[in-house]
C-alpha cells in the first residue's frame, strides 16, 4: 500500500511542501516552517510524489512524536513518508537498526552502546588531537589559503571512524563517493542503487576477511560476537561508516562559517576558550544540520499538538524549528555561545537518539579548539556569496569552504 492510498482526501492540497526552500539566511530553516511552527505547528505537507503527511516543528511536540513507541521508524510499515524517490526505492531489503523498532532495534544498538560510551570515546581525545595536528601541518604548510572541507573538516572525522571501524582510509574516496550519493536527495533509484549495493558488498568482504584476520575495530569486535553474519554486520557498517564522517565533517565546516559571520562570537570564543563546550551545543542547535526532518509513521492514532494524527499516517519532525523554538530558546533564531543549549534536539530524541553523539561532540570540540588556536588569522578567501550550501543533500552543510589564514 503506498502513501497516497493511506493517506484520506483532503479537500484542497496543504499549503506547505517538504522540502521547503531555504529563505535569505543560510543558517536558518526555511521561512515556511518557521511560520508553520508559530501558527500551525502540526500541518500537512505535500511530498514529492503528491501524497502528504504531518510535519511537526515545535520543539515540545517533535520530542513528542520521537519519544513515542506509537511512531514508528520502519519503512516497510504502509504511510511511511519519503523525501525522495530515491529514498523510497533503496528503503527495500536488509534494514540497518535506525530504521527498526524496539526489541529489534535495542538489541542491535546494545551491541554497539560500549563502542560510544562517554569515558571510552574521551580516552581518544589524544588521537584525535594527533590527526588535527598532523592535518593542519599539512595544510598550512607552505600555504596561506585551503578548502577546509578538503582538507581538514572531511579527513577528521573520516580517519577516525576508519580506525573505530577497522575500515582502510586508503579506501576513503570510494566510500566517500558513495556515501555522497546516498545523502544527495537528488539521486536516481539507480544510482541509490548501485551505491548501497557497491558499499555493502566491500563492507562484506571487509567483514569476510576480518573473520581470518581479526583486529580491535568494531567489526572484528560484532563478528566475535557470533550473533551477527557478514551482511548483517555489513548493514550497520554502513551506516556507522556514512554517519560517522558526513554528519561531523559538515558539522565542522558550517561551524566554522558560522562562527566567521559571527565575529563577535568568534572573538568571544578565543578569548576564552573554556566556552568550548557550550559554543558546540550551541553551534548544534543553531545549524541543525540534519534538515529535511526525521520520518515516523503512526501505528495507532496519536494527538500531537491538539491534532489527531490517524494510524497509518507519515509524520515529518524538523529539528531545526525546534531548536528555535522561542518557548524554549529565547531568540532562537540567534547565535550565543554563552546560552544553556542542552534541550536541543539536534541528535534526535528518544530510543533512536544518535548513538554516536560523544564521539561528534568531542571531534567538534577538537576541530574547533585546534582551528582557532592555531590559526588566529583565519578567514573567508571568497565573498559569503560564493559559498555553495548542500541544499541537496540531507545532511546540510557547504561543500567547499576556501579559507586563508
């Protein structure tokens, strides 16, 4: 049963699409969703292939929505909504834990809770300085400009979940690439296609070989388990592999802008760097840089808001109106390095909450620690306007980002 047979007759369309386009202010959700979340908070919105669902942008009732076992996160349940064709067609075959429900998802996400626990993930606090060192020798070194996404913002987080992994760096532009097709809304079924299929096969007989000549890295670790096969282990390395270096790259390089915007922040932030950790919850609410809204399908009727939402029925939560929320952020729609950001939702919330967020956290902190220290002239080498915004691609971002120092 697809969408619009799930979905009843409205009569006339809703007034909204998702997606919605960006307005003036890069940073910003669309206009559309911001007026929606002060004056029709829970709405129906029209999807890519003309059927609707609920979208949600208040911060209360996207934690509602999320931290509620009557949504579900499975693509296989009729009237789960789509952002793209593309999405729709791959959605079929071996599912990763994101896109399951509890028992089945809290089992396979145990296996991995160990891996991103808070201590362990800051004993590689050291490592990590070690490689943001070593990358910003090698991109200041007899140079007084760079794309910072080339060569620090992507490496970063690639080179660490690589080792996390047990996964060859030296193998990086091929999952990369992939990886790029996968988040591009704009990608064919085929090519969505051929890109899981091309990862998940290397990712299996990484796991194969693995089997013979095991190491400390997360696969080795799931195959010893011996509750997982090579494909299972496959499915979650690939979402562990993508989520692992797109969202912190992309993190990275929009921080960085933002906060070059923003001179009086940034200059607030090097004069004391022991706001650190408040600029990055900060930077995370403010950017929200998953954007285009995180899927749920009702399996029982549910109110949220005031509206009924009927079983069977998509349902779209937008992190970035709820992280600007003014009942929760007073001036949300301002950067402040100094305010209390811990409600925001930039992770997600509840049961499906980013697993991977101290391991993020920490690579932002370093990211941003190791730039700002070491390059105190740092600055845009283009004019703002000339900055590309990957307004395509489900994790927001830039895609090059030329700066001088």
């Amino acid at each position: 049963m697809t969408v619009t047979e799930h979905t009843p007759s409205l009569p006339y369309p809703p007034a909204l699409t998702a997606p919605a386009p960006r307005g003036g202010c890069p940073f910003a959700p669309p206009p559309a969703y911001e007026r929606a979340r002060e004056e029709t908070p829970v709405t129906r919105v029209t999807l890519w292939d003309g059927s609707t669902c609920w979208l949600v942008t208040r911060h209360e009732d996207v934690r509602s929505v999320l931290g509620d076992a009557r949504f579900s996160a499975r693509t296989d349940r009729p009237g789960f909504p789509f952002l793209s064709e593309g999405r729709k067609q791959t959605s079929v075959g071996r599912a990763s834990f994101i896109r399951m429900d509890d028992p089945g998802h809290a089992r396979l996400r145990r296996m991995l809770t160990g891996d991103f626990m808070v201590r362990k993930i800051e004993a590689m606090r050291p490592e990590i300085q070690r490689l943001a060192d070593e990358l910003l020798d090698g991109m200041t070194a007899g140079a007084d400009h760079a794309d910072l996404v080339a060569e620090f913002a992507l490496p970063l987080p690639s080179l660490v979940i690589c080792r996390l992994l047990g996964v060859p760096y030296a193998d990086h532009d091929f999952f990369q690439g992939r990886s790029n097709t996968l988040i591009n809304e704009a990608s064919t079924p085929a090519e969505m296609g051929t890109a899981v299929a091309e990862l998940s096969a290397y990712l299996t007989r990484l796991a194969h070989d693995k089997k013979d000549s095991p190491d400390d890295g997360i696969i080795s670790r799931l195959l010893e388990r011996g509750e997982l096969d090579c494909d299972d282990v496959a499915a979650m390395g690939v979402l562990l592999l993508i989520a692992g270096h797109e969202t912190t790259a992309n993190m990275t390089a929009l921080s960085v802008l933002a906060l070059l915007r923003e001179p009086d922040q940034l200059e607030r932030l090097r004069a004391d760097p022991g706001l650190v950790d408040g600029a990055v919850e900060e930077l995370l609410r403010y950017l929200s840089i998953v954007h285009k809204g995180i899927p749920r399908v009702a399996v029982e009727d549910v109110t949220v808001g005031g509206v009924t939402v009927p079983a069977g029925e998509g349902v779209l939560c937008l992190l970035n109106t709820a992280n600007r929320d003014e009942d929760v952020f007073a001036s949300g729609g301002g950067l402040d390095i100094t305010r209390n950001a811990r409600r925001h939702v930039a992770f997600g919330f509840g049961v499906h909450q980013c697993l991977g967020q101290p391991l993020a956290r920490l690579e932002l902190r370093i990211a941003l620690e190791t730039l700002l220290r070491r390059l105190p002239g740092l600055r845009l080498a283009v004019p703002f306007a000339d900055i590309r915004f990957r307004t395509d691609m489900s994790v927001y971002g830039v895609h090059a980002l030329p700066v001088a120092w």
